[in-house]
C-alpha cells in the first residue's frame, strides 16, 4: 500500500503541473478574462497538502487507509474551490472533481467509494447553488434541480462503476495469482517427477541445440550425443529404437511438436546396458546347461555304437575274421552313427552367422525323402506338394534337411506305416512356410508343451529324442516361428516359416 500512496501523491503533482500549465496557457489565450491569483494559491495549497501527504506515508504509525481517505476529503474540498473561481459551471477544470471517486473505486471499497460519489455530488450542489446565487440574484430551483439531475445521475454512475470494475479487476487478479500459485506448484511437481524419473529427458530445437534435459540426462551428454540424435529428427512420432553409444546400450523413444510457431524433438532414453549384460549373462548360462545336458545324453549314445566299434576292432585285432563283411558293415554304421550324433550336437553350438546359400526347397525334400527310403523308413505314403512366387530360398540347406528328416522321421513312426504324411510349402520373396502334417497316433495333450524339451521321447524306436529340439534351434536361428496342433488318435501338424535372409555370405 505504501507503494501505491507514493503514486497518488506522485500523481497529484503531475496534476498541478498540468493545472499550471493550463492556467498560463489560457492566460495567454486571453489575458484578462480570468484571475490567475487565487488559481495559483489553490495551486500551492495543493502542492503543500502533497508534500504534507508525503511525510505522513512515512509515519507508519498511521493508517494507510485513513491517509487515503483524508487526502480524497481534502481534494473534493481544494477541487471545489478551484472549479468555483475558474467558473464555476463554465470552469474547465469540472471535470476534476470525477477524479477523486474513480481514484477511491481503486483504493478503497464499493461502500466507501460510493460516499466519496455523495460527497463530490454535494460539493457540486454547494457550487451550483453559490454561483447561481451569486450572478442571478437569488435561487432559481428549476436551474438547480436540473443540473443536480444531470450530475447526480453522472456521479452516481461513475462511483458504481468504477466501483464495479475495480471489483472485478481485484476479483480477476486474485483468480490470476491463484492460478499462479497452482501452476507453480503443478510445475514444480513436474520438474520433480521429471528429474527424478529413471529414464533420461532430452528436449532439442530445429538447429540439434539443447533446450531441455532432466538430472538423469546428464551422464549420457558427457559424450557427444546430441549429434547422433540429430540423425533421428525425421522418425515417426512415437517410433522406439535401440541405439549403441559408446559402451552403452540405449533404447530411445522419439517425438515431436509444435510449441508457439517453433517445432521441438523429445527423447526419452532408457540405458539397458546393465539389463542386456545380465540377460546374455542368463542366456549364456542358460545355454551352458542346455549344452551340458546335451552332452551328457549324446555321450551316453555315443557309448554304444562306440563299444561295438571297439570290440569289432577287437575281434579283427585277434585275427577272428570269420566274416569280415560282417565286421566291416558293423564298423561302418557304427562310425556313420557317431558322425550324425556329433552333427546333430554341433546344432546346439552354432551361432546366427552361418553360411548362407541359394538352393531349391523342392529338391532339398527329395532328397531326404530319398535319404530316409535308404535308411529303411518307408517313403512312399510321403506326398509333396510345393507353391512358389519365386524359385529360390537364402538359407542353408543342411538346416532345411535337419528340419525334414526329423520331423518326416517322427510322422513315420506315428502313422506305422497305416497312415498319411504330407508335405506342404509355400515360398515367396519374404518367406518360406512349410507343413508337414500325419494321420497318426497325435500327441497327448499334456506332452504338447515338453515335446521341444531334450530327450523328452515315449517312443522306443532309435534315436536319443533330441530331433523336435533340434527342430526348435534352427527355427531360433532364423528368428522364425514354429506351431504344433495335435489331437489324440487323429495326427499331427506342424507348421514352420522361416524368413528369408537378407543376403547371401
């Protein structure tokens, strides 16, 4: 409040200085037709009470309000007179006496305000009532009923609404701060969830310049890279990424907006270096008891063809070579045998950066149809049907045979040669899908969900019941996908795609 008295007396010194200027002004206008003498003591009495004002806003012993209301008294009273000796109804200066009411509507409340209406319309009277009294003679009620009309009506209307609009600025202001007040709370709450999220919060402009960044951004920005964000602006909003930065592992998610004509590009940057490092360190160890398992049963098989190995070395070391033939075939299965097993374990430690190759699907499965007539199995309820876009696969074609033989090999055994297998491909630019589907004995539902598990077998044939893991592996390393539907006592079908690789090495 004290700031605002200073600009009330502030004020009333530019009035003077205005009333002075207007008073020489008309002077000089017309040298005679005014009094300028009372003017400049009514002027002077207003310069002192300003000054007597000033040193009594320093008195905080005083109420401000009072002082407010003394000073609006005070200037009806000088006003008054200064409007009585200019003219009176003539004075240019009538319009003064509205200055008082407006300036209380801002200091003061409606009620107060509309009794400084009442006292400048009084004082008003007072004047009208002197200066018809003085040029007329005597009181003419008709003259003065109706300028006190027409200026109580103009007072009455001023007061109410300046009243009323400094009510309502002083309502809107308080709204205003309020919802400043809640803004900067929301604001701060947001600045503190923000600098205390996990991910990292990078806000750049057109130029790549920085423009906003939260606590957890600054461990990333010590290396250079916002450049490399830079390279990102033209992304779809919304479009996530994983980015490898230094030796950090980073996903980032991109958007972009529009804010006050000026377009801005939002990280957010979530560092799953710690979360990938522990997930290889679960997948290598994970991998290392598969492959322990592995080798466990493979060396189990590999015990027994190497035992008749062994012993039919034995029998020909002695010279026993009764039938060598014999022998010899024995010798030769039981090598092909170990050969295989040591093929299908090297399955379990091959990477995704396998050779990649051009080869015809069509003739891949004629081939191990061919294969396993010559193993014994018995092909010829086998039926192959293939449907193309395009003649070739990029692949590997031993995969592809794995795939085939184990899985033809499991429908041969549950058909028992009473049943149909059937073979279906479709390869286009993108991928090869491929079906192979028996009328067998099915699988039970509850073995549905271990069937990709080593060793897990009910069958008593040959074989270590490692093929469908076999199966699931190579389907891994090509990042396809594989699906089994079975039902007891009606069959089997799986279905396999495998994409097409990109390019051939």
């Amino acid at each position: 409040m004290v700031k605002n008295i200073n600009i009330l007396i502030i004020s009333r010194f530019l009035i003077i200085v205005g009333i002075l200027l207007t008073i020489f002004i008309f002077n000089f206008l017309y040298p005679t037709s005014i009094n300028i003498a009372p003017l400049l003591n009514i002027t002077l009495l207003i310069a002192l009470l300003s000054g007597i004002y000033f040193f009594l806003n320093l008195n905080t012993s005083i109420s401000k309000d009072y002082l407010i209301q003394l000073q609006l008294f005070i200037d009806i009273i000088v006003i008054s007179s200064l409007i009585y000796v200019t003219g009176s109804m003539q004075s240019p200066f009538l319009f003064l006496l509205t200055i008082p009411i407006i300036i209380s509507s801002i200091y003061l409340n409606k009620t107060k305000t509309v009794l400084i209406g009442v006292l400048s319309f009084l004082s008003l009277i007072i004047i009208i009532t002197l200066y018809y009294t003085s040029f007329y003679g005597d009181i003419h009620i008709e003259l003065i009923l109706n300028k006190v009309i027409l200026y109580g009506l103009s007072f009455t209307g001023i007061a109410l609404l300046s009243a009323y609009l400094v009510e309502r600025i002083r309502l809107y202001r308080e709204e205003i701060e309020e919802k400043e007040i809640e803004f900067e709370r929301l604001n701060l709450l947001l600045q503190n969830i923000v600098e205390n999220i996990e991910y990292a919060f990078i806000t750049l402009d057109e130029k790549g310049d920085l423009i906003f960044k939260n606590r957890e951004a600054d461990s990333l920005l010590k290396d250079n890279l916002l450049k490399i964000l830079k390279d990102y602006f033209n992304m779809k909003n919304n479009e996530a990424f994983e980015l490898e930065f230094e030796d950090k592992i980073l996903k980032v998610k991109y958007d972009n907006m529009n804010f006050e004509n000026k377009h801005y590009h939002i990280f957010v940057i979530e560092d799953l270096t710690e979360e990938k490092k522990q997930e290889r360190e679960r997948q290598i160890r994970e991998r290392l008891l598969y492959l322990g398992e592995i080798a466990a049963g493979m060396a189990h098989e590999i015990r027994n063809p190497l035992a008749s190995l062994m012993a039919s070395l034995q029998l020909i070391e002695e010279g026993k070579l009764e039938n060598i033939s014999l022998l010899t075939g024995i010798i030769v299965d039981d090598i092909k045998r170990i050969s295989s097993i040591i093929e299908d374990f090297l399955i379990f430690t091959e990477n995704r950066n396998f050779k990649i190759e051009e080869f015809d699907p069509e003739k891949q499965v004629i081939k191990v149809i061919k294969d396993l007539k010559r193993e014994g199995y018995k092909t010829d309820i086998i039926k192959f049907k293939i449907d193309r876009k395009v003649e070739k696969y990029r692949g590997n074609s031993y995969h592809l045979s794995l795939v085939l033989k184990n899985l033809l090999t499991n429908s041969i055994k549950a058909v028992k040669n009473k049943g149909d297998i059937s073979v279906k491909i479709y390869l286009d630019e993108k991928r090869m899908e491929m079906r192979v589907s028996d009328s067998g004995s099915g699988i039970e539902k509850e073995d549905l969900k271990n069937i990709f598990n080593p060793f897990f077998t009910k069958s008593k044939g040959k074989g270590m019941g490692i093929g469908l893991t076999i199966v699931k592996r190579i389907v891994e390393l090509y990042n396809g996908t594989i699906e089994v539907f079975s039902e007891k006592g009606k069959g089997t079908e799986y279905t396999i795609t495998l994409p097409q690789k990109k390019k051939i090495e």
